[in-house]
C-alpha cells in the first residue's frame, strides 16, 4: 500500500478533499506541519515530523510553505531535497517549487523561451529602483516571494513611489517592478495537472487585482487552444506537476503569462467545474509514483 504524507501549515478544505481523494483509493495519507521538520545527520531517523519517520512515506505532497526566515526556507527546501536523494517521490519537487517562488526566475525562464511576460525591473538599490519607475511609467511592485496578491500596489505617482521604496529598502526587501498592464480588471486562471489543463477560469473584480483571496468572482471558463499550449508550455520548463497558470488578456487584446503558481489552491475553481480537482491531483500523483518506483525519473512530470 502506498503511504502518502501531506505537508502543510494547517487543515482545511484542500487538505480534506486531497485526504478524501487518497481514501477513496485506498491510500493511507498524514498530515505534517512542515514547520516541524527535524533532520539528522550520521543517525537515524534521518527525517522526522513528531513522531512520524518520512522516510516511510512512498510520496509527498506539499500543499503549503510557509513564510519564515532565509534561514528556515533554505532547511525546508534542503530537507525536500534530501527526502528526494532518499528515495521519497515528492510533488510538486523541490527544485520546480525553489523556481516557482522566485517571480523573477520564473519570469526570466518564460521569457527565455518566448512566452510573452510583462516588462519586469528587479533592483536592490533604491537608486536603481526609481531609475526603473521613471522608465516604466505604471507599475505593479510585488514581493519577490508571495501568493495571493499580499504586499502587491500599484504606483503611478513618483512620491508614492518614492515613498514606497524606502519602506522597502528599510526592510532589506529586492524592488520587484513589473509594467503595469491595463486588463479590465479581470484575469485568467488555467489548472495543469499532469499534461492538461483539468479546469479554467475567469477571476473578476471590481480592482486590478483578481485574486479570489482579495474578493474576486470565479467563472468558468474554456480555455483557447493557444492558451492551454501556453499553460502546458510553462509548466513543462518549470518541471511542475500541478499548478495554476495565470493570464492577463490586455485590452488590447494581447495574452501575457503571469506567474506559475506551484503550490496552488483551487477552492474557487472547484466552484465553477465538474471536475474533482483533489482526485486529479491524487490521480497523477499515483501515476508519477508508479513512474518513479520504475526508476524513470528522466522527468519531473
């Protein structure tokens, strides 16, 4: 029997439905708090949670990551990375997820290969910082490292930006400056598991900002045949397994990749589609295992 551990912050719906999806195949699922990680060196066990050895575990799921210091983002990873050098399958893997969280890797990738992202300024000095407002005109300032829309503002006003950037120098934070791009106040949210789109749809809002956690309104959604060629693209170069792919259509009618989020929720999508999304996620992460047992791990996905 496959034994599957699920690593998260708390419980709630997605942990739920994930749990009731691997039930339903006769899958024996825990959940951890990922903050209670503990490694060991030259003994054994080398990977606990409590009382729970990982190493026992065929596969896991990582469902949420905290934010936490510079130093405990790098042990979490370092830990994910090592379950992996022991023979435990982990989904999504650590190096898509290291490339995900990073907007700006993430964005440099894209446009390495020809996926249309918005002009993006990344800058440690202040100096530097409102060089790059003055030339970009309407930016969105983002964290480097975030979800959900938190921490993002709009600025098209040079004293607020100044304003702004000192804030964030005061804190030691990057300066993420991205052009803004006029959308109509809504966008587009594709979910990859696997190799296809398993649901999409339309985030609207009475803001520029359509993320369901700021109060935007899901709608289904079909995608066109360029933009699930686009959303598979993507999370085919950042090796992840599942993922919401997000889309901004201009109003002048030009699609622009966003962000790939590796670690997504789906509570609102799952209101607008048929599809257990849970039982997706479940379903690949089955396939992937019997995949790695076999020990073609050519691939992430």
């Amino acid at each position: 029997m496959i034994k599957v551990g699920i690593l998260t912050s708390e419980i709630g719906w997605h942990i739920e439905s994930l749990q009731k999806a691997l039930t339903q195949r006769g899958i024996l699922s825990h959940c951890f708090p990922i903050t209670r990680l503990m490694a060991r060196v030259s003994d054994r066990p080398r990977v606990t949670v409590e009382d729970y050895q990982l190493e026992d575990y065929q596969a896991l799921l990582i469902r949420i990551i905290p934010g936490g210091s510079l130093e405990q983002i790098i042990f979490r990873m370092d830990v994910l990375h090592r379950l992996e050098d022991l023979g435990v399958m982990v989904m999504n893997s650590p190096a898509a997820i290291e490339k995900t969280v990073d907007k700006y890797y993430t964005s440099a990738i894209l446009e390495d290969n020809k996926i249309l992202t918005p002009k993006t300024i990344v800058a440690e000095n202040f100096d530097d910082a409102m060089k790059a407002f003055r030339e970009l005109g309407d930016v969105v300032v983002k964290p480097l490292f975030g979800s959900g829309g938190k921490g993002m503002v709009r600025i098209c006003d040079e004293d607020i930006a100044y304003r702004t950037f000192r804030a964030l120098e005061l804190g030691g934070y990057v300066f993420y400056l991205q052009e803004y791009i006029p959308h109509d106040n809504y966008d587009i949210r594709a979910f990859v598991v696997g190799n296809q789109v398993v649901a999409a749809m339309i985030r609207r809002s009475n803001t520029w900002k359509t993320n369901i956690a700021r109060g935007a309104t899901a709608e289904p959604y079909v995608l066109e045949d360029q933009l699930v060629e686009m959303s598979l693209k993507a999370c085919h170069l950042l090796q992840v397994d599942y993922a919401g792919v997000d889309i901004l259509k201009s109003t002048g009618g030009q699609y622009y990749l966003i962000e790939v989020n590796s670690i997504p929720g789906w509570a609102g999508l799952q209101q607008t589609t048929p599809v257990n999304i849970a039982e997706k996620i479940v379903e690949h992460l089955v396939d992937k295992y019997h995949t790695w047992k076999r020990g073609d791990t050519g691939t992430q996905r």
